[in-house]
C-alpha cells in the first residue's frame, strides 16, 4: 500500500518498469498510465502502480482551492491542478483550501 493512500475501497494496481528511481507514494506517468508507486523502485526495476483509489497528492500550487468534484489534472514533477489543458486523472474527493500543499484525489483512468 502507497503510503498516501486515504480509501482502501476500489484500488486498481498494475505492474510497471521505472524509467527513473521511484519513492513509495510519488505520483508518475509510466508508459499509459498515471499512478502512485507502490513501493521505492530504481531506475530500471519492476515496481506496481495503483491507478485507481483515493491518494493525498501534492498540489501544484498552495495557494489553488480544491472543492469536491474538480477535476485535476497532472503535473510534471508528480503533482497535480485543477484541469486546464494536461491530462485529467482524477476528482477531488476531500475539499482542499488555500495554504494547503495537499489534495486527496480518487483516481480515474477512464479520464484520460
């Protein structure tokens, strides 16, 4: 288990090879999907992604209000914004206010 995992419901894991080194929690793009790792990865190795469930993700800026339902999407560097033009991967699940550096989003694949 991801150790920002927030709902033990529906999580939907797949195995992935890290093209870079990967920490437990970090949010990736690897290959076709989006994801937290699982658990720490090297660069090269095999590694699992959860691709679906509830994960507190890093905001890309402090300062952006999250309400329940907005769509996000992702950001280089493992992070996450309300949807503007990059990929959607996800809804807020856990309404998230100015000054904080973290969201909780339910991840969704059948958005991208």
């Amino acid at each position: 288990m991801a150790k920002n995992q927030k709902y033990w419901g529906w999580v939907e894991t797949v195995p992935f090879t890290a093209s870079a080194d990967r920490a437990a929690g970090d949010l990736v793009h690897e290959g076709l999907v989006y994801g937290v790792v699982v658990d720490t990865t090297l660069s090269g190795a095999a590694g699992m992604l959860h691709y679906r469930g509830g994960f507190q993700l890093t905001k890309n800026a402090a300062t952006e209000v999250h309400a329940v339902g907005d769509v996000v999407e992702f950001v280089t560097g493992g992070k996450v914004q309300k949807h503007d033009e990059g990929v959607k991967i996800g809804k807020v699940i856990e309404a998230s206010g100015n000054g904080t550096t973290t969201v909780i989003v339910d991840l969704m694949p059948e958005l991208y």
